[in-house]
C-alpha cells in the first residue's frame, strides 16, 4: 500500500495553506478534521473517533499527532518521516482525569510553540470542546485564532490528479445507482436493496475498489421518502411508490454524488410534472456553470424555472465535494443558494442535488459536476428520467 498521490502533490497542497498561514499571522495550524488531515497527507485510517490532529508550522511538520495504536498508519499512507509522527501513550485513551491533548501540548511546548500564535478549526466535528480547552490550558502563554475552513478552501479546486481519481469514483456511483435500478422492486426489502447497493460501493470496479462513502447510502420510499435523509428500514418496496435514491460512491476517500428516482407502477400526474421541472431546472443550472460564475446566479438559473412551474424548493441545491469521511461529503466551502456571492473556480467540482420533498412523497435527482473554463462537465453518466418499473 502507498499514498494515494505523489510526493510532489502533497507538497503543493502543504505550500498552498502555508501561504494562507503566512498571510493571517498564524505560526502554526492545529487541524482536527479528518478530511483535511487526509488531503494534506494522504493519512487514511478509522482512526479519528479518538483524540487525533495534524500540527503544521511552517518549516519543519506536518506532524501527524494521535493514538499509538494508530500511528503505525501513517507508514505506509503518507511520506510522513518517524519525526512527524508523534503518537501519545495508550494509557491516555478514554480517561477522565487527563486528556491526550495535554500530552501532545507538552510536546508542542517543547518545539518551540509554546508562545506560537496558533490557529484552529473552530467548527470541526472531532475536535471537541474539551480537546481545545486541554491545548490551550498546556500552552498558557499561546495565543489561539480561529482559522476554521482555512484547510477547506485550498482543497476547493482540484488538481489533476483529484480529477482523475474523482472520475473512478464516478464510475463506481453509475454502477451503485444501476444495482438500485435494476433491485427496486414491489417486495424486496429496503435493506436487501441497500446491501447490494453498498456491496457494489465497496467492490467498484476491476481497476478501482471502492471506499465506503462518507455519507450513508440513502433510500427514501415510503413516508420516509417526504424527507431528506432517512435512512433505510426493513420494510418492502410497495407497488405505487416513488423511491429516490441517493447514492454516490467513494475511491480513495474521494467522493462522488448520484441521486436518481424509482416509480414502481404508472408515475403519477404530479410526479411526471415534477420531474419535468427538475431536469429542466438541471439543465438550466448546467448551462450556467462555468468558471467565473457568481454562485449565487447558478441558483438563480434553477429559480427561475421553480416560479415558471409554481414549485419551491427552500434549501441550497448544490456545495462543493470531494476528500471525506463520515458523517459528510461535502467541503462545507462553496454552496449555491440565493444571493449567495462566491465566485465558482475553474476545477472546482460540486454535487448539484435537486431534492424535491412533497406532503406525502419526494424525488431527487443530482450531478457531481467538474467546473471548467466555459462550461461544466457530468462525472457520472447515468439517465436523468424518473425510471418506472413496471408502469
């Protein structure tokens, strides 16, 4: 096992956020979240339900800091030196009188950061209270400034490299999306459906495996189908129901979105006009994406066919995705929605998801799309028809 990338590619990414480092002050960066411990890296390991972060200076780390157990990852998942790995004791695992984030201040205290002006992910899902509260009590005399997303928004255009790893990904998304296809059903169950989705997931293809993605495969059929993200049950598949699935697919903890809709039996009226308005809206949205775009205005392209229509749909359609872990894929950056003013990058990419959600039923169609020069590009090629089985 090696890297998921060369050398050189981590190098350029560790370049990019110590630029932005140099241009806030910061004289080191304490990350908490997986995701961008990964991109800048490649650290891959289950490893972050326990204490766990990268400190990155400016000269000397990155240094990957977490439990001894699982240091021994970082050998052959990164170019890491033993120096740049610093493991705390198992013994500090789950205790409530110490933490392991005092053990690994007293380390940072003893190399020079001990009145380091520090930033941190204020927001990140594993960095806890409590971690913060044990890093800023060993180092008294450092000053903390929340850099939250700093790691985040170098990881919004992607290289090539990504791309193409984000386009095997793809792959494995059309055929997770096709095993929904083809099991949907009247009589089978939710779960039955979903194991063989997720198997496909996790099988990909002959030259690509596959990752489990970072969000949970979903199924929305039945009551559950006028929410957005339930999860699946043991119930069967019902003739007269329309089922959404939303899928995706993940290779090297890059991931790609798919949602796609199942009617079981003769679509009815107003899923027929629904799905008219929400491939056209696609398109609308489609033809506006390019780089250079205000985010904003590509909401406002699938805006307009809403009000041609007379539907509303209240959440943002679409954010940036890519590296993840559970419990989310998204790169929580860029998103569109209204009067939103980011500007969209060339080789940006991001999952465009328009989720209809109705008094008793929903649909979802999506696309994970690379953001180019002059226009955008669908990594997956899959049918955009609500597909009816049986009807």
């Amino acid at each position: 096992m090696a890297p998921a990338f060369s050398k050189s590619e981590y190098e350029s990414r560790l370049a990019r956020v110590r630029a932005e480092m140099a241009a806030r002050g910061l004289d080191a960066l304490v990350i908490g979240d997986a995701d961008n411990i990964n991109w800048l890296t490649g650290y891959d390991a289950w490893s972050f339900y326990t204490p766990q972060m990268m400190l990155v200076d400016m000269h000397d780390g990155p240094f990957w800091m977490g439990r001894l157990m699982d240091a021994g990852a970082a050998s052959f998942t990164t170019y890491l030196t033993p120096a740049q790995v610093v493991p705390y004791p198992e013994n500090l695992v789950q205790r409530t009188d110490t933490h392991p984030m005092a053990y690994l201040a007293e380390w940072m205290a003893g190399h020079g950061f001990a009145k380091a002006r520090i930033g941190y992910e204020s927001d990140s899902y594993f960095f806890t209270p409590r971690a913060f509260a044990a890093l800023c009590s060993g180092l008294p005399d450092a000053s903390f400034v929340d850099a939250d997303l700093l790691v985040n928004w170098q990881r919004l255009v992607k290289s090539e490299a990504e791309l193409v790893v984000m386009r095997d990904a793809a792959r494995i998304a059309e055929a997770a999306m096709k095993t929904a296809w083809d099991g949907a059903r009247p009589g089978v169950r939710q779960c039955d459906l979903m194991a063989d989705v997720t198997a496909t997931q996790i099988r990909g293809m002959p030259d690509a495996g596959g990752d489990m993605p970072a969000l949970h495969p979903l199924i929305l059929a039945g009551e559950a189908a006028k929410t957005a993200h339930p999860l699946w049950t043991d119930a069967r598949l019902e003739d007269g129901q329309t089922i959404a699935f939303e899928l995706g697919a993940c290779r090297r903890r890059y991931n790609v979105g798919l949602a796609r809709t199942v009617h079981l039996g003769t679509p009815p009226d107003d899923l027929r006009r629904t799905a008219e308005a929400v491939e056209e809206g696609m398109a609308a949205v489609m033809a506006s994406l390019k780089s250079g775009v205000v985010a904003g205005d590509v909401h406002a392209a699938w805006q307009g066919v809403l009000d041609r229509y007379g539907l509303e749909k209240p959440s943002r359609i679409g954010y940036s995705i890519g590296v993840g872990y559970a419990p989310d894929w998204g790169e929580r950056t860029l998103s569109f929605r209204p009067q939103e003013p980011t500007v969209v990058p060339e080789n940006a990419v991001v999952h465009v998801i328009l989720g209809m959600w109705m008094d008793d039923w929903g649909m979802e169609l999506s696309e994970t799309l690379h953001v180019r020069r002059d226009d955008c590009l669908r990594l997956c090629d899959f049918p955009q028809h609500v597909h009816v089985v049986g009807g």
